[in-house]
C-alpha cells in the first residue's frame, strides 16, 4: 500500500499499470547491458569497421548503412548487421530505411526551387499563401509569421509533441492530403510559443505548414513535387514516400529494444504496428507518416547521398540541377538562429533546415532524424566537400555519437 500511495491519487487504473511497468522496465535498463561505446580515436577505416561490426552485433542497433561521399565521389558504401534479422536479411549500402526528419532538408531544398521559380520570397508572411493559417500572436506588435522563420523554426509555432508518434498509419490505409492535413491539426498548435524571429525551437508543425506552402504554389501534392523535381533529377531511385517493388527487396524492419524505459508506451501508442518481438527487440510492420513534408522519405542512403553531392556541389550532380549555387550559399550560410538562452542544447546554430556546427576546423551542416523504428544522419562538411550519411533501423540508436567517430577520420 505504501508503495501505491507514491502515485498520484486521481490516476486512472491503466496510468497506474503503466506507470508500474516503465518503473520496472527502467530497472531492467539499469542492469542490461549497454551498446559499446564508441573509442575516443581512431585512425583507420580498419578501426571504424570493427567498431560498426561490435556495434551491430551487440544489436543497438541491429543494422546501419554509412555512405561518404567527396567531391561528388563515392569514398565508402557499406552495411552492418542486419536490417531484418528475424527475417535474416543483412543490411547493405541499398538498404531501405525511413528517413523521417532528415526529410526536412527536401522539403527546404523544394521551399528554395520554388523562390527561384518565383513563385514565393523566403520573407513572404505565410498567410499570403494560406488563408486559413490563423495562429494566436503573443502581442499585438509581433511580426507576422514568414517562410524564413518556418525554415530555421523560428516561428514560434509548438512542436507536435507526443502525439506525433501516433500520426502513422498502415501500408492498407490511404495516404494523407498534405494541406487537408493541416487544417485539420493547426488550431491545436496556434498559439505561439514565442514571438517570431525572437530565437529558435524545433517544429515539425512549422514543416507541414511548408508542406502546404509547396502544395498550393505549385499545383502539385507535396510528393509529386519532390519526386518531380529532386527524386527523378537525381535519380534516387530507391526512395520514394511509398515502398516501392524495386525497394522492396532491400527493405529494412523498424526495431526497438525490449529493454529500454520507453518500451511500456509501445503497447498504447504502436499495438497494431507490431510485427513480433524476436531476440530483444520489437520489430514493426512497414509504416507510413501522415505528415510527410517533415519525416515522410522512405529511401537508401546511397540515394540520400547523391542529395547530399548534389547539394555540396553547388546544387548540381551529373547534369542534373536542383539548386543554384546562390540558393545554396543561402542555405548553407544565411538566416542561423540560436536557440533560447546563450546555447542551445543540441546544436549550435539552425540555419534554413541545416543544423549548424563548428568542426574539423570549418562549417559542419548536419541533420538527424528518429522515430519509430529508426534512426539516421546527413552531415555535410562545405569546406570539404565532404558529407557522410548514416541509417539505422533502430528507434535508440545515438546516430550522432556515431557521426561524430566517423567524421574524427580524414578521408
């Protein structure tokens, strides 16, 4: 009884359940093993391997593919452990994996094609192009929402929070009106967090009102228009919104450990999306986002790396021209936010859709995506003309530390 009595009283009968359960599979955590971590050097691809080959073995995650490219170049391609390994199907550089947030560099990148086309200016208010966007101000004086401010998220609009993991749906479901979409959800989150322009906060909101901004300047559905006109241009053929027959072979399954302190929110917020449990993981059903301007690709990173050339090239891969150097330059170099207070916790800067540090003695532009089954990383080094890719199937692995080793190398 006095154990109980610690919970609040006015909890319902399944919050208690659940809160019983995560206490416990938190002391599970606290004695299962954790994943290597990863050295403090090192100096060799040698060395990098056998680091990825110990971490996929211990399972977290199950299986990764790394892409790094120079000058337009392929310098590494490879896969570690398994990308379905109930199904004993072992990860490969064409193996496909959901991108989820890394999603948000096409989505910016299409927001830049459209200034070009002249058909919106970055500082444009967003209601010029959608009349329902009807948010609650801070004051009467604040500035008005513009494209910029969704781009780097300095809107003031509030991210999606926990509900987000619950906007999926099945593979036999139909996929989502982008614009319908956001009709439906914005007044939930139309009351600003902060004056726009003030500093910057993660949005997935703010890229579906992008996504929306897309649809309606250019008469197409936010994923015909990225198919049209970065996924055909680059020949990414292996990522799409949708599974594809020719991803199809190379499909990763979405996994997440048994024995982690999140795991009890499985059951109410992902039953029906799991496959089986099988050696200490969950492993999910193919899933797609409702929301796709922020997390919907579905693709390789051998793709995801062309994007990436193209984009350290100036906007231009084999012929094929998405950008122009101009757009780039304002991509890469113009409108950084800080986050609230001196340093924000996570990244040093976000400029429009990168992320932006200082490493390796210059620039480093990076983004990160998760979500239920996996995990991935762009980053991209300008000075260099250097980006790596990196994708896992796993909802815990921390892509970042694994980054930060494999960009330690000088390749």
């Amino acid at each position: 009884m006095g154990f109980l009595a610690a919970f609040p009283r006015r909890w319902k009968p399944w919050q208690l359940i659940l809160a019983v359960v995560a206490l416990l599979a938190a002391g599970l955590v606290v004695f299962y093993p954790k994943p290597p971590r990863p050295p403090a050097s090192i100096t060799s691809v040698a060395d990098l391997d056998a680091y990825l080959e110990k971490l996929t073995r211990f399972g977290t995650p199950q299986g990764l593919t790394l892409v790094v490219t120079k000058n337009g170049q392929t310098l590494y391609s490879k896969g570690f452990g398994m990308a379905d390994r109930p199904r004993n199907i072992p990860a490969s550089p064409e193996t496909i994996y959901h991108w989820w947030s890394v999603t948000k560099i096409p989505t910016a990148i299409a927001i830049l094609q459209l200034q070009e086309q002249g058909k919106l200016r970055l500082d444009d208010p967003v209601v010029k192009y959608l009349s329902f966007f009807k948010v609650e101000y801070p004051s009467v004086q604040s500035q008005v929402i513009t494209i910029r401010h969704l781009l780097n998220h300095s809107s003031g609009l509030p991210d999606a929070g926990l509900p987000i993991i619950t906007w999926v749906h099945h593979e036999d479901e139909p996929a989502l009106n982008q614009t319908a979409l956001l009709k439906r959800l914005l007044p939930r989150y139309s009351k600003l967090a902060f004056e726009p322009g003030a500093y910057t906060q993660y949005s997935n909101v703010g890229y579906m009102v992008l996504g929306a901004i897309i649809e309606e300047v250019s008469g197409q559905s936010y994923e015909a228009y990225v198919r049209e006109h970065l996924l055909e241009p680059l020949r990414m053929k292996h990522t799409d919104f949708l599974y594809t027959k020719v991803m199809e072979p190379n499909e990763a399954a979405g996994g997440h450990p048994v024995y982690d302190y999140t795991t009890p929110l499985v059951p109410f917020l992902a039953a029906s999306y799991v496959r089986e449990v099988s050696g200490g993981h969950i492993w999910f059903k193919r899933i797609y986002n409702d929301q796709t301007p922020p997390t919907g690709l579905i693709g390789s990173a051998v793709d995801a790396a062309r994007l990436a050339s193209a984009y350290m090239n100036g906007g231009e891969l084999d012929g094929e021209r998405i950008l122009s150097p101009e757009s780039v330059a304002l991509m890469s170099h113009e409108s950084y936010m800080k986050g609230k207070g001196a340093e924000p916790a996570y990244y040093a800067r976000q400029g429009l859709g990168w992320q932006v540090y200082q490493s390796r003695g210059g620039m480093t532009l990076r983004h990160e995506g998760g979500g239920l089954g996996f995990s991935t990383c762009m980053q991209l080094h300008p000075d260099e003309k250097l980006s790596f890719v990196l994708f896992t199937n796993d909802t815990k692995s921390e892509c970042w530390r694994i980054m930060d080793l494999v960009a330690s190398l000088k390749w």
